[in-house]
C-alpha cells in the first residue's frame, strides 16, 4: 500500500481494489487505456473512476475479459451504478462545495 493512502483494511478493499489502495490516492490520473484492460483480465467485474474535479463517476463492468462503460453519472444526478444496484446514490454528496 501506497504510504500517501489512508490505511484501510486490505481484507475489506480487495474485492473492489486488487491493489488494496484506492485509485483516488494517487497524484496522477490513471491511464485508462492501460489500467482497464488489467483489471478486466484479472476478472474484476466493475471498476469505479472518480474524478471530483470534473465530478464525474464512471463504472466499467468486464465483459468477454474486456472493460465496458455501463454506467455513469456527474455533478448532481441520482444514480444506481453497478454493482450496487439496490442503492441509489446522490452524487452532489460526493463532492467538496464549490468556491
């Protein structure tokens, strides 16, 4: 685990983050072009991108071992994204209030 990330329980993490680190840790944004396909081989059914400066929410879900979009929403939208499907998420909740 990355020392910049809070220090969550791996056992917790490791069905939804093969690396036990949340993606959002990181300083970078992740190269999708290349991380996808890795998760997606490595049978992770979704995968969340998050990107609160845009406020946006993807989830890919792996389908014939390749990642798919099948979901998504931004800024202030009420949403159901896989896998959760019984739980409506209010996405203005996610984010910081704007300046």
């Amino acid at each position: 685990m990355s020392s910049a990330c809070p220090s969550f329980p791996t056992r917790t993490l490791s069905r939804w983050c093969p690396t036990g680190c949340a993606k959002s840790c990181r300083r970078r944004p992740p190269d999708r072009r290349l991380e996808l396909p890795l998760y997606a081989r490595a049978r992770v059914a979704h995968v969340w991108l998050v990107d609160p400066e845009q406020r946006l929410v993807e989830v890919f879900e792996t389908t014939d071992s390749k990642p798919t979009l099948v979901a998504g929403g931004t800024v202030d939208e009420r949403v159901v994204l896989p896998p959760f499907d019984d739980l409506p998420l209010e996405l203005s909740r996610f984010w910081l209030p704007e300046e």
